[in-house]
C-alpha cells in the first residue's frame, strides 16, 4: 500500500495532507420533508385563487345567516311599525307590506337554504357511495342489478316527482331535502361505481384479499377513502344543485311554507312586487346567485386539488 506521509530534508515525517475541499459547498446537507398526499391536496387547493375567494365568501354568507340572525334586533317573524319602507339605516334590505324587516327574512331564508342543501348533498352521497361502491366491487348481476334501479331513479321526471314528494311532506324543509336527496344519489352511485371499477383490481386490493380482509374492509376502508377526491367533488356540486332545486321548488309553490321561509319562498312572494318593491325580490335573489357561485368554484378547485396530474394551478 503506497505512503502518503514523506520524510523532510531533516529526517521527521510530515501528516498527510488534508484531502482538497472544493470551495463554494455547502457545509451541511439539506433535505425537505416529505408531504402527506393531503398536504399536497391542501396545498393545490390553496392556491386556487378562485376556489380561495369563494370559500371566503361562502363563509361570510353562513356567519352572516346565523350569526347575523343571532345578533339582529328583528327576528323573522317581527312586524315593524313600517310597512314596503325602501332600504335605509333602520331596515338595510327594506321591509314587506306586512311590515317584517327584509334583512331578518333573508336571514332565516339563507338559514333554510343552507341547511336544506348540506342535507342533500350528505344523504345522497352517502347513499350513493355505498350503492356505486358495492356494485363496482361485486360486479356480474349484483352490479346489473343495483345499477339498473339507479338508471330506474334517473330516468324519473325529477322536479314533477319532487315537487309532488315534496308537497306531501307539508313544507317541512328537512322532509323536502330528504325528497330531492333520495332523487340525486344515483348520479353519485355512478360516479363512485366507476371509481371502485379502477381501483378494485389494484395491488393493495389484491394484498388485502390474499391477508384474509373481508369484503366490507376492503370496500369501506381501501377502495372508499381512495375514491374521496371524485366524491368529495360531487359533494360539493350537490350542494349548489340542492340551493338552486329547493329554490325551484318553493318558488313553484311546492317547497317551504309559510310560516317558515327560505330564499326560494321569498323570491316567489315578491315576484309580483318587482316593479314597485324590487328590494323585496333582488335581496334573496342576490343570495341564491352567490351561494351557488362560490359552492361551484369551491367544488373546482377541489377538483384541481384532488387530481393527481395536476401540474399547474388554475386561477
């Protein structure tokens, strides 16, 4: 083995010399923490400006129904001593000819509304999930069975159905959103049967068969959670679907009654008085417009956050 000491003019042996260290390294390695495929999807989504802007705004409009509605001297159901007053200091959104203030009804009606449509999408998404993700599992005549009564539902006339549904429920706004939900959950059975289709004959599908996993396990707690980007999606369009059919409904007649209210009911009393009290009918309306917006822009950017090619993020 060659030395790599060497003996001086006076006969003392020399250290070896350091061995050369290139100038401008670094003196410590650096590594980035690897995110979580949530992180990722969290991240995406916060980069959606649009999706962003709205989801502030969807915000605000909850705070403003409930807590707003929580804080506002008037209640929905009060009369004022004013009578079809335009807007002003004391009634921002104007009064009714009975007298109730505008602001507080559109409170209570945005109250409705909301609550009406969160229960849609919820129950319809559930059922669908489960439906779609047995018949994409299963497959052979479970799946042409349970995908036939689904194509059954979505060949239904559905706001005639719904609206004489609903009209038997008496007006009661949590029957009503069971109504159009046990009309929508097939769209959802379809999207979630087509998920499970591509992912029932992955690796960890078939890892989880050969370690003895029942059918139940592997459909709720691997072929499910990893279908969650295509639901949550359809989730959030339910939602805007749910607004805009209640509002159908009630301004048909067929939905929320009087003595309650929602943003639907009040457009179809005030239809009437757009000429001579507009404010009574572009303030729900405004509202029915926004919430359907922001819950549509929110569904894309979770679409864009959720799908794993995505390599830009769109405004």
């Amino acid at each position: 083995m060659p030395d790599d000491s060497f003996t001086t003019s006076g006969g003392s042996t020399a250290a070896p010399a350091a061995p050369h260290t290139p100038k401008g390294a670094p003196d410590r390695e650096f590594t980035v923490k690897e995110r979580s495929q949530a992180q990722l999807v969290f991240r995406r989504f916060l980069q959606h400006r649009l999706a962003m802007i709205s989801l502030v705004v969807f915000i605000l409009i909850v705070l403003f129904a409930y807590v707003g509605g929580a804080l506002w001297k008037y209640g929905p159901d009060t009369i004022t001593e004013s009578n079809s007053a335009p807007p002003s200091g004391a009634h921002p959104f104007g009064t009714d000819a009975v007298g109730h203030d505008q602001l507080a009804q559109v409170m209570r009606g945005t109250q409705i509304s909301l609550q009406i449509s969160v229960l849609v999408a919820l129950f319809a998404t559930i059922v669908g999930t489960v439906w779609g993700a047995v018949a994409g599992y299963y497959r052979g005549w479970v799946d042409t069975v349970l995908m036939r009564i689904a194509d059954l539902v979505l060949t239904l006339p559905l706001l005639a159905v719904a609206a004489v549904l609903a009209h038997q429920s008496g007006g009661t706004w949590w029957l009503i959103a069971v109504v159009i939900a046990g009309l929508y959950w097939a769209y959802v059975s379809r999207v979630a049967r087509g998920v499970v289709l591509s992912l029932r004959e992955k690796e960890f599908v078939e890892a989880s068969k050969a370690l003895g996993a029942s059918d139940a396990r592997i459909i709720f707690r691997h072929l499910v959670p990893n279908a969650l980007g295509a639901i949550i999606v359809n989730l959030t369009i339910l939602v805007s679907i749910g607004i805009l059919l209640e509002t159908a409904l009630s301004f048909l007649g067929f939905g929320v009654q009087v003595p309650d209210t929602s943003l639907g009911l009040l457009v179809s009393t005030a239809q009437t008085a757009v000429d001579t009290r507009p404010w009574l009918f572009y303030f729900p309306g405004i509202f029915i417009i926004l919430i359907a917006l922001t819950i549509n822009f929110i569904g894309d950017g979770l679409r864009d956050a959720f799908d794993p090619q995505q390599t830009k993020v769109r405004a």
